[in-house]
C-alpha cells in the first residue's frame, strides 16, 4: 500500500466544474478541469485576472462562498474531497492541504504575536503542547533563514518587514509538513530581491518536506522559478499545460503564446520592439455558452475552430485544446517592429538649455527630530528632455518619495529642484498654474486617483478648465473625445465612471486625464504593477506613443527591470534614499557596476526558462532609516563589501562614462573586469 502510495498522484483533479448561482444567471469559474499533480511536483498555474485559478484552489478544499457549488472529482491521497462533509474537511485544510494566500496583511492577525499565531496551527492540528508548538515554529522559521527567529515570534506582524510577514505565512503553512501546498500569488506585492529569496526557499523546503506544490500566478517569469510543469487557463479552462520548456519554446495554443509576447523580458525594448498585446478582456462566462472561450480575442481564429476544438495530448506530454498557434492560414501580426525615429513636431526654436529637471542635493525626512526618517538622503539628477528615466530598488528606497517631491505633493526637507529653469522647490500649492500644467502624476492605484462619483467627461475636464482656462464645455468635450482616442478608449465612455472600468480601462483613463492639458514632465509611480501581462504591454505602448508623440519627460518608477528597462533611457538605482548607480539603460543593465544593481539583476524571473540565473541572496533588511548612515548603506547587505572602509566612510563617486557612474568602494580595475564579464554573458544570451 505505502508504495501504491508513492506512486499515485498527491491530487487528481476530473472533470471539475465549479458555478455561482446570482440572481440573474449562472456563473461558470471553472469549467471541465482535469489535473494531476505527482509526488514532489510542482505545478504553476497561470492566466489573467478572472481565468479562475484561485477559484480552482478554493474548489479543492472547499473555501467556496454559498452561492458556489461543485461537481466532478478530486481525488487527495486516493480520497474524493467533493464526498466530505465540512467537518472532515477540517483535518484536511492546513493539515495536510496548506495555502499561503497574496496579502499577508489578511492572513495574520495584527492583535496577536507572530509565535501564538504559529503555535496555534499546530496545537490546533497536531495537538501539540504550547512548548512542542513554540520549538515547532522556531525550528520552521530558521528553515525559512529567519535570523533570531525566538525574537520575532515575540514580535506582531506590524513588527516586522512584508517580507518577512509572507515568510511567517509560508511557516504557518509548513508546521504540519503538509502533503500539497497551494500558493496563490504569494510574490505579487514584494521586491524583487525579497521575491527571489522567497522563491528559492520554496524550492528548498519542497524538496526537504517532500511536499508536492501548485503555484498560482500571472507572471510565467516568477512560475518558470517554481513549477516543473506549467497548466494556462483562461475563462474557467485548462487550455494548455506541459513542461515549462515546451510552454515557452512550443505554445501551441494561440492564448499561451499571445500571452508570453506580451511580457517584457532581457533584450527586449522601446527602440525595436513593440509588445504583443491581446485585444479585449476576460468577461464572465454563463453556463449556456460552448465551444472556444478565446474566440473573441483571437487572432488566429477562422471558421471551422469550432469543430476542431478539444483538449487533447497534441505532442508527447503536451496537452492543448487548440494548436493554431503558429498557423499559417493566418497572417501572422508581428510582435517585434523595428519603429522609426519619430520626428516631434516643430513648434518653434528649440528651448536654450536641454535640460528639463534638476535635483541638488535633495533631502526629504519624515517624522520629529531625533527620529526623522531620511527617506531621499541626498539626491542629485538631471534629466533631460524628450527622455524617459527609470527609477527603480526596494521598497522604501525613496523611489515615490522623490516622484512626489518633484510633483509637488511633498516639499523638500532642503535642496532645490529646478524645473525647466525655475525653483519648485515648494509644495503644489505655492507652484505656479504653469508649473502644475506642465508636472503631471499617474499612480498605482487608479481606482483610488480617479473620483467615483464623476464621469471620465468630468475627470478629465477638470484640469482642461482649472489650468488651460477652457470654459466652454463643448470645445472641452470634442478635446476629451480626441485624448480617449488616443488611448485606445472610444466617446462611449464619456459618460461612464471608474466603478464601469476594469483595471486597464482606468490606468488608460489615468494616462488620459494627465496628458489632456499637455504636460511636459509626466511621473509615473507603479503605473503597470497591478495589471495583468496583456494590460500592462498595452499601457506600456501606449505610454511610449504618447512620449514620441508629445515630446514629454518621463520619471518611471517601479521595481520591476525588465518594465524599466523596456521603456527609460536612464535608469537610476537607488537604495536608502540613496543613488546606488545611474547610467544609460544598457550601461546599467548590460554592465552593472554597483553590487546591489548585480543583486536586482540576478533576481529578475526570466520568461524563457533555459536562462539560468543564480540569484544573490540578500540576507537580512535594509538599515535603520532614522539612523545616519556613516559609510555605504548596502554594507550591512553586500556580497562584496570591501572591508571595514565600507562602514566606516560614504563610497565614492567612481565615473565609468560620462552617463555612467556608481558609489562603490570596490576598486574602478576591479570594476572593469567585473564589467567586460557581464557584458559577455549578455551577448551570449542575446544571441
């Protein structure tokens, strides 16, 4: 029986179908699924928003709201789990089924310890004593390389870091040495240091606790990290699963590989390629429908799919419902376009100085003296116009602080930022009406920096009439309809308000309101993180038409490289609020210079699974911000800190061109050699 055992599935899913009953209509989530996930096996699953992964992880072990109902099979350890009742169900859950959820903030509890939370999972299950449970923790936290682990189970969870709270997550997890753990976007919301780490100890411990895993997300990257065999769903279905390498090297569905050319990635940006995107959206699905959910949105569809359609092993161990992927009855819509220079419109002698924006000496503290917290330490930068420059590093690098600085929303604690040739160094409110014409901000969240109560004909009125002084509603109007245009929204949505959009629709909207007055510096905070693959190219594309289109600046920040380096000519790297390294895209991301730029690099998921990367773990968190920093911050952090020189005195600036340069102490020949090594590599995986 123990070798039976062995060699079964851990989970078999079949023919799995899963409904919500609304008052109108029925509800298809997930539709006809069959899976296997094998002992010590890791299975991603990935798609869009509203494909129905998480729905499917909620089937297994029933954490379906009451108006969802299932039927088919799945079959744990031998065992239908659809045949228990709730109360068998209890030792299932976390016993021996574990899931690790997105959001930590919403699986821990901020009244209570990190340890009693920890300890109650396995006296609850295992029915250990508070002293068993308490060594339990301790032992699963250090497996997790939390250093003073009996301290932090002291700690609450507003004690310590997000990443450190998805570790704990993971812990709570891991105490009973589960058979099958789920993960459910469990990396979204972290740096990407801080992701990889997480990543690699998943690995790790899958091996050591001989626990099989289903890892759910929408980045094919983070998965390709995880997985041995990748499954893509979209609209409730498996529509293709296989090895990651035939995912990526062979889709043979049109939806896997639209979605794996959306995806920025190394060597890919602005200058020659343009992002593959998937027109439309995902919309529900009602229980009459039949037949090819992607039809609407696909490219390579012509009559007769239908008849053809069904999931089916295409390829050895490669199962698809469709393989019209490469198809050749179809043009092909290219993904990659070599664009040509596109010359700006003349509108007069050019400006006298090239230069659109400087920060000197920038310092921005948080909090009362004696305990400030220096969140931008010291910021030099220039940039120039007609030019896009990343800005990217950890969370609480200083990264939005210097974008709201420069917008305006916070004023400098001292330093000057001049803009255009004149001194903004005031908050918005003391900023000329062409100043607050000319800075313009999108932000992550827009579904929190557009007013709900207004239509899109009101949002992006709104500025037309306070800072260009357009009085008449009509020319305001037929101006609004030109800008939606422009950004692929059309005059039916005039009249629609936020709540009315999805995600892509109100990022497009944000996009919309800030260039309807024509600015010319426009700064971008984490406008792409929360969309999908498919969302994110098109509000990519978009941004770079409207950049050529109108001659403005860009500051885009965000923690993803492969975005950054997509679309910025500059990037700047920062790290507790200060500058790590600043250069030209290829200087930064061909040559790195600075160890913690090395560090971000080897961290980036790659989408093409055969680019193997070690990444460099980063052990511990970045210092104390309300502490004055004697030498370098990274010291306490860096794979290749030089000695005590670098504790004790600030690293120099060390000059690689004349746009590149670091503060380092590592010798500039020891740099260099570092340098032609990288630069190597990098041909290499380019051809």
């Amino acid at each position: 029986m123990k070798n039976k055992q062995k060699t079964m599935p851990v989970l078999e899913i079949n023919n799995l179908n899963v409904e919500y009953k609304t008052l109108t209509d029925r509800i298809v989530a997930v539709k006809d699924i069959s899976l296997k996930v094998g002992r010590k096996e890791a299975l991603g699953i990935i798609g869009e928003s509203g494909c129905g992964k998480s729905t499917l992880t909620y089937a297994i072990v029933d954490y379906l709201p009451k108006n969802g109902s299932r039927s088919g099979e799945v079959i744990f350890m031998g065992e239908n789990l659809l045949e228990k009742s709730p109360k068998e169900m209890e030792s299932y859950r976390g016993n021996r089924i574990a899931m690790v959820y997105q959001n930590p903030y919403s699986s821990l509890n901020p009244s209570l310890t990190i340890g009693f939370q920890l300890e109650e999972v396995t006296m609850f299950h295992q029915k250990f004593s508070r002293s068993k449970a308490r060594e339990a923790a301790i032992e699963t936290l250090t497996d997790l390389y939390m250093g003073d682990a009996a301290g932090i189970i002291e700690r609450y969870p507003h004690q310590i870091s997000g990443g450190m709270q998805q570790r704990v997550c993971i812990a709570m997890a891991l105490l009973c040495k589960p058979d099958l753990m789920i993960l459910d976007e469990p990396t979204t919301a972290l740096d990407v240091t801080t992701e990889a780490v997480i990543l690699d100890i998943i690995g790790e411990l899958k091996e050591k606790y001989n626990m099989s895993l289903i890892y759910i997300s929408h980045d094919i990257g983070v998965v390709n990290k995880v997985a041995d065999r990748i499954a893509v769903m979209y609209r409730g279905e498996v529509v293709e699963t296989s090895s990651q390498e035939a995912i990526f090297n062979d889709p043979l569905h049109p939806y896997t590989r639209a979605l794996i050319s959306c995806m920025p990635r190394a060597g890919v940006v602005k200058e020659t390629v343009r992002l593959n995107t998937i027109p439309g959206y995902v919309t529900r699905r009602s229980a009459a429908e039949t037949g090819c959910p992607f039809v609407p949105r696909c490219d390579k569809k012509r009559p007769g799919c239908e008849d053809r359609y069904g999931f089916t092993e295409r390829k050895s161990g490669h199962f698809t419902a469709c393989d019209r992927a490469y198809a050749e009855d179809v043009p092909e819509r290219p993904v990659q376009i070599k664009k040509k220079e596109v010359k700006l419109p003349d509108n007069g002698p050019a400006p006298e100085h090239r230069t659109i924006l400087q920060l000197d000496k920038i310092y921005r503290y948080f909090g009362p003296p004696g305990k400030r917290i220096r969140a931008v330490d010291g910021v030099d930068l220039t940039l120039d116009r007609n030019s896009v420059l990343g800005v990217v590093g950890e969370s609480g690098c200083g990264k939005s602080t210097i974008g709201n600085t420069v917008g305006g929303l916070l004023r400098p604690t001292s330093g000057k930022i001049i803009f255009d040739g004149t001194d903004i160094s005031v908050s918005w409110r003391k900023r000329s009406p062409e100043t607050l014409r000319e800075i313009q901000l999108i932000f992550q969240n827009p579904g929190r920096s557009l007013n709900p109560s207004f239509t899109l004909e009101a949002i992006i009125g709104r500025p037309m009439k306070k800072l260009l002084g357009i009085n008449s509603g009509e020319e305001r109007k037929k101006r609004i309809v030109d800008i939606l245009k422009k950004v692929d929204l059309g005059e039916e949505y005039l009249y629609r308000r936020p709540r009315q959009l999805s995600g892509g629709e109100m990022q497009r909207a944000a996009v919309a309101r800030a260039f309807s007055i024509s600015p010319n510096l426009l700064i971008c905070d984490e406008p792409t993180s929360a969309l999908d693959a498919s969302v994110q190219a098109s509000v990519l594309n978009l941004l770079v038409d409207l950049q050529k289109e109108s001659g403005a600046s860009y500051i885009f920040i965000s923690h993803d490289l492969n975005v950054i380096n997509y679309l910025s000519d500059m990037i700047m790297v920062m790290y507790l609020g200060r500058i790590c390294e600043y250069g030209e895209k290829h200087e930064v991301v061909g040559s790195p210079c600075h160890p913690y730029t090395e560090a971000l690099l080897s961290a980036v998921p790659d989408v093409d699974p055969s680019i193997k990367k070690e990444a460099i773990r980063l052990e511990g968190s970045p210092p104390d911000p309300t502490i004055k920093i004697k030498g370098c911050p990274f010291a306490g952090r860096c794979h290749r800190k030089v000695g005590t020189v670098c504790d004790t005195t600030p690293p120099p600036k060390v000059d690689f061109s004349e746009t590149h340069f670091s503060y380092c102490h590592i010798k500039p020949a020891k740099i260099e050699k570092k340098v032609m090594q990288a630069g190597e590599v990098m041909r290499t995986q380019e051809i």
